[in-house]
C-alpha cells in the first residue's frame, strides 16, 4: 500500500508535473469561465515555478546538503576485511537490456562503476546487487540478470555476486539485502549509492537493523559554488529540483511511517 500511494503522491506533486497542472487549469479557467483572475493566477504560478526551477539553482540548494551528509565518511583501509559490497539498483535499465542483449544504464552509472572498483579493493567481499521493477503507470523489466552478466564478464567470481532482483524500492532493499545476505555483528558491509539518496539509505538501513558504511557516488553538484551557478536549460533545472524534492518528500515520508528513526539521518 505504501508503495502504490508513494508512487501516486510523487506523480502529481513533483515540482515539473505542478508546473503544467498549473499551466493547463489556467488556461482551462480562461477559456471555459469568467474566473479571469483566477486563470491568470494559475497561469503565472505555473510559468513562475517552470522559469524559477529551470534557470535558478533552487535544485542545487536541496540537492547539496543531501550530498554533504556522508561525504567525509572514510572507508576502511584495503587491510581491513569487508565482507560485501551492496550496489543498490537504479542505475540499470531493464527494459533496453531485454532488447538490445546487454546491459543499459543511466545517469546514475557511478553505483555500478564504483562498486566494480571497491569491489577489486577487497577481492574477497561479496558484491550484492539489489533492485527490482518499479513503476505504476510504465512497467520496467527486471536488470538483476544483465548485472550479473556485467560483474562476470569485468571478472567478478560468480561465486562472488549476490543478486536480489524483488526490491521496488529503498526500504524492500534494506529489507531483502538484510534476508540474503544474513549479516553478522562485527561484519563490515558497504553501501553504495548516489550520494544524495544516501541519507534516506542509510536510515532505512539502520532501522532494518543492518548496519552499512556509506560509499556514496554519483554526486550532482561540486560544492557551494553551485548555489550560485544558473542552469544552462530549463529541463536540467526542473530535473534537479524533481531530483532534491523528490528525496526531501522520501525522508519525511520515511520517518512518519517509521521507516527510518531520524528524519536527518548521518554518520554516527
């Protein structure tokens, strides 16, 4: 139930969909009524937001400290046994890995990329991929296989990979990661994933009752030079601003529903 009304919320309240809802019942209140005021209210709102969030660094500004939670967290040292590495999914694209025989990937590549260099750093660490199919309106297609395929053919012992294909999102990764693998108290396990989701993982990770050091990757922005620095198109500012709105919304929703205990969560 969570996850279907997640889904449902985040598809009319991210900041691009307000934009056009905004956009279209403005022009729909001039056309079809008297309420002028109201109409030209809607439409300005909505042409307001689209220009603020695609020119202005309003996207940097949530997105940032995000990304600064767990920048400084310092891994253990090559000596030190770690005994597996978790890539959480969302850098894979099933759909196109079903019809093209290969494995596609996003924006978000660094997870596996970085996992695949942690991953030769401890050669004796398993390396656990977990993700499923998301989506409500589009169905994807599960990429648990062609990851796996990957990680063998980058020279990855089979023996050594751990695939957790069901989990549609961070909480069912926590959850199903925590049954496979059955992690042991002193056990040293790394979490990767993109640097601004990372706080929400981490929480929902400790509230599973597994423990994980953060590895964050994939970071958006440099430092606060990007507070000040404008967007050069209007989609790649509207993406940022879904971007850090979107996580934002997850960590309160997260903590009112009790999957994590803090709604900040950071390095201990």
């Amino acid at each position: 139930m969570f996850y279907v009304a997640s889904k449902v919320f985040w598809l009319f309240a991210q900041p691009s969909s307000l934009c056009a809802m905004a956009l279209v019942a403005g022009f729909l209140v001039l056309a079809l009524t008297r309420l002028r005021r109201l109409g030209f209210s809607l439409a300005f709102g909505g042409l307001t937001l689209l220009l603020a969030g695609g020119f202005l660094p309003i996207g940097n500004y949530l997105v940032l400290p995000l990304e600064q939670r767990f920048a400084n967290e310092q891994l253990p040292t090559a000596a030190q046994p770690v005994a597996g590495i978790i890539i959480l999914g969302g850098f894979e694209d099933g759909w196109v890995s079903a019809g093209r025989e290969g494995l596609a990937i996003n924006e978000a590549a660094e997870r596996l990329t970085e996992g695949v260099r942690l991953a030769r750093r401890w050669p004796q660490a398993k390396v656990v991929f977990t993700g499923g199919v998301g989506g409500l309106i589009v169905r994807g297609t599960d990429a648990a296989g062609p990851v796996g395929k990957y990680l063998e053919d980058v020279g990855i012992a089979r023996d050594r990979i751990k695939l957790e294909p069901r989990a549609r999102n961070t909480q069912e990764n926590a959850t199903f990661a925590k049954d496979l693998l059955k992690p042991r108290s002193g056990q040293r396990w790394l979490l990767v994933t993109s640097a601004y989701h990372m706080p929400r993982s981490i929480g929902v990770f400790r509230a599973a009752g597994f423990g994980v050091i953060a590895a964050p990757v994939d970071y958006r922005t440099r430092d606060s030079r990007d507070l000040v620095r404008m967007f050069s198109s209007i989609p790649a500012g509207l993406e940022r601003f879904d971007l850090g709105v979107r996580e934002w919304i997850g960590l309160i929703g997260y903590r009112l529903t009790g999957r994590t205990k803090t709604l900040f969560p950071g390095p201990k």
